[in-house]
C-alpha cells in the first residue's frame, strides 16, 4: 500500500493548466452574452461524471456508509444485540459480535473475486497468487515466531489498509473532476494516515490495538511484550505530539489546496464529503470510543465500500461466469452468490476456535493476503481496472 509519491513539496506541484472554460474572456458581444441553458441530459451527464459509478450507489455505498456506521454504532449501544450473549459453535457471542465479525471476515474473502475470479489478473500474477498462500500457512504453522508477527502485523497492517481505501476513493473523485492524477497525491496520502493512524495513537483505542504484542509471550520475547506498557506510559505525551502535528498538517493541507484551486485544480464535493465525514468520524470513534463500539463502527463502514467496490468491478464478470447475463434476473442472482458465498465465509471465520491453530492461520492468511493483493491488482496504467463507467477503482495502495 505504499503510494507513488508526487514531487516535494505538495503545495508547490505544478497545476494544470486551467481549462478554457475557466480562462479569463472577453467581454461577449451583446448578441451572446445571454446563453441558453444547457440542456437537461448535459446537466445530468455532468453530474454523474462527478461520481465513480452514479450518485445514487455513491452515496449508497462509498459517501454515506461512515455517517451510517456511527449512528448504527449508537442505536445497538447498551442493547440485546451487544450485551446478551450465546452459545454458537461452542463460542460464546453477540450478535453485534457475529455480524460484524462476519463482514470483516466476508470482506477480507471478496478480493479473491478480482485476483483469482478475473483471469487477467490471475494470469499476471500467478506465481503469487499460488505460491504465497501456501508459504503464509505453513510459515504459521511451523513457527510460533510467525504466528507472533502476524498477530501483530494484521492489526496495523489493517489500520493502513483502511486507511488507503480511503485515500483511494478521493483519488478517483478527484480524477472524476477532471485534475491530474498526481496533483495532491501525497496531500492526501499523509492526511488519510492521519485521520486513521492519528486517533488510533492518540485516543481510547490505542492500548486496544498494541495489546497485539501479548503474542510475543509465547516466544519469550520480553522486548515486544513490553510495547503496550511502554506506549501506555506514554500515551499522554504521544496523544499531544499528534494532536500538535495533526493540527499543523490540515493548517498546510487546506493552505496547499487553496493555493492549487487558484492555479485551477476543481474542487470535487464527493471527496470533500467523503474525507470529511470519514475523518470526523475516525477521530470520535477511534479517539474516544463512543458507546464502547469503535471496532464495530469503523469496521461496518469500511467493509460495506469494499463490498461494493468489488461488485461494481467485477460484479459482470460473475455474472458471465454464471451465464446469468442474458438473464432479467442475472444481476440479483449474481449479487446473492457473491455475497452468499463472502459472509458464508465470514461467519465460518468467525466462528472457527482461536485455539485452533490451523483454522486460526487460515484466517489470518486470508487477511494478509487480502491487505497485500488490494496493494498490485487495481492497476490504472496495465488497464486492469473496469467498472460501470470505465474508470478505475482506488489502488488502494498505488496506481501505477
């Protein structure tokens, strides 16, 4: 997930040149300074290129779904639903647990649509794509020094991921507008690691997140054991160091895009919603764990935009696959198999004992793979990408 960086610094990058609508005219004679209005199919056209498929799945799927998260995350708070718990497959659970659990684990299962479901991309990355998975589980079956690293590597490996898909859905809205693909690039990179990685150091969830290092013990490992002790000793000194530089970065940040929207950059209001209201909501739920739900409300909206994401670029392969795509019928029918077949997955995942040290591995492979396969096989220039409106889906990680 380590994004192409463009030349440094950010806020002195080169714009575009303005396009000539937006260049300074002269004084239209008498005769045409009065236009006609555009005509309502042009208007519409221009409102739906300003999204990545149209504005209704947007809003859907990719703008609404972290507002929605934090209410739902407040609704289910101090309920049946998180409090009562029951017996499941020998595990006991709630049902907030269950389902949250399941589309985490659904999720992490549907890029396994586009690596292994797209035969471009399986071709490209064969190798890879079969000998990696194989290396992953024996590596943590064979050593208990793997199994402590990628305790601790799926935890953060997840928060960077997150906050990548983000950054990679601005890219595209941006890209939708009409600017260049490398302008702000690093802007928005390092303000997305901050609005996930900043509340996760700073706030309630931090000691959450670091107690991953408890897998150390069974190795002996004194040195890692001790991280959570170290960063909880701490904590109030690293919550003010990111508060301050934080704070600095949206100064230089909102500074540097005003400084490109007068050199012609256009402002996308998709991606301005879309940052806002996921960094807004990183902070309060990361940063105070409001009702005990952070991990249950960061993890239902992320989940939900990658769910779509997959749908809407590989969502007609499946249904050619399925020889559903003659059919009135084919596109529901595909949806219900794709997403049947990732929660079926999830709630196996879910369910499968911690103690079990190869079903645990199992999961755990998928993570990784999943975090790592999102970071090569949304390529923009190899033109592996497709969708309902041709353009690309974030990289998440880059595009090349």
């Amino acid at each position: 997930m380590s994004a192409r960086a463009e030349p440094a610094p950010p806020a002195l990058a080169r714009a575009a040149p303005a396009p000539p609508a937006l260049a300074r005219a002269e004084p239209a004679p008498p005769a045409l300074a009065r236009a006609a209005p555009a005509p309502p199919a042009l208007v519409a056209a221009a409102g739906r290129a300003a999204y990545i498929v149209s504005p209704w799945y947007d809003w859907a799927f990719f703008l609404l779904p972290p507002v929605v998260a934090l209410a739902v995350g407040a609704l289910i708070a101090g309920t049946p639903l998180t409090d009562s718990r029951f017996r499941l497959s020998g595990e006991k659970v709630t049902w907030a647990g269950l389902i949250i659990g399941t589309l985490i684990h659904g999720h992490l299962a549907a890029v396994l649509l586009r690596s292994h479901g797209n035969p471009d991309i399986f071709r490209r990355y064969r190798l890879r794509f079969l000998v990696a998975p194989v290396a992953l589980f024996a590596a943590m079956m064979l050593s208990m020094w793997a199994v402590a690293c990628v305790s601790v590597l799926v935890v953060f490996w997840d928060v960077y991921h997150s906050a990548l898909q983000t950054f990679g859905l601005g890219r595209i809205y941006d890209a939708r507008a009409g600017n260049a693909p490398a302008l702000g690039r690093r802007l928005d990179l390092w303000l997305n690691l901050l609005l996930y990685a900043g509340p996760v150091l700073a706030g309630a969830t931090m000691l959450l997140h670091f107690q991953s290092f408890d897998a150390f013990e069974d190795v002996d490992a004194a040195f890692f054991t001790a991280v959570p002790a170290l960063m909880a000793s701490n904590h109030r000194a690293i919550a003010w160091a990111v508060i301050a530089a934080g704070t600095l970065f949206l100064l230089y940040y909102a500074l540097a895009y005003r400084a490109m929207h007068r050199r012609g950059y256009r402002v996308s209001l998709p991606k301005v919603w879309l940052l806002v209201s996921t960094g807004l909501c990183s902070i309060y739920t990361w940063g105070f764990n409001p009702w005990g739900q952070a991990f249950f409300i960061m993890n239902l909206f992320h989940a939900v935009q990658y769910l779509a994401l997959v749908w809407w670029s590989e969502g007609g392969r499946l249904r050619r696959r399925l020889r559903l795509d003659a059919s009135s019928a084919g596109k529901p029918i595909a949806a219900a198999v794709f997403l049947g077949g990732v929660l079926a997955y999830g709630v196996w995942a879910e369910l499968a004992p911690a103690d079990d040290r190869a079903l645990w591995s199992i999961t755990q492979t998928v993570a990784l793979l999943h975090f790592w396969y999102d970071g090569f096989i949304w390529s923009v220039t190899r033109k592996q990408v497709g969708g309902a409106h041709g353009a690309a889906p974030p990289s998440f990680e880059r595009s090349r």
